[in-house]
C-alpha cells in the first residue's frame, strides 16, 4: 500500500526514505538495507515521522 501512496528518494550519502501525505518513512541507510526492508518487513517496528512541513 504505501509505495503507491508514498515516493522513494535516495540521498547522496544512500539513505533511502520514503515520502508520503504529512509522513517520511525511512527505509534504509543505503539501497540494500531498503529493499530488504520493503520485501521482508522489520517485525513492525515503525519507522513513521511526522512531517507537518509536508502537504498531501
């Protein structure tokens, strides 16, 4: 659900976060680390901040 409704962004450094309405969700500290993280899960510890700066 939320890779349709949030937009992935790497940084230089390779911090994977993903962007959605008022929330960032970080992924990993590089690309691996993400996409172990979208395909397995992490046993549901959240990874949600609030962003009140963001708009939907």
């Amino acid at each position: 659900m939320w890779s349709i409704q949030h937009k992935a962004y790497v940084a230089a450094s390779g911090r994977v976060i993903a962007v959605g309405p008022g929330v960032l969700r970080q992924l990993g500290t590089g690309f691996a680390e993400a996409l172990t993280y979208v395909v397995e899960g992490d046993g549901g510890a959240d990874r949600t901040e609030r962003a009140a700066w963001l708009h939907d």
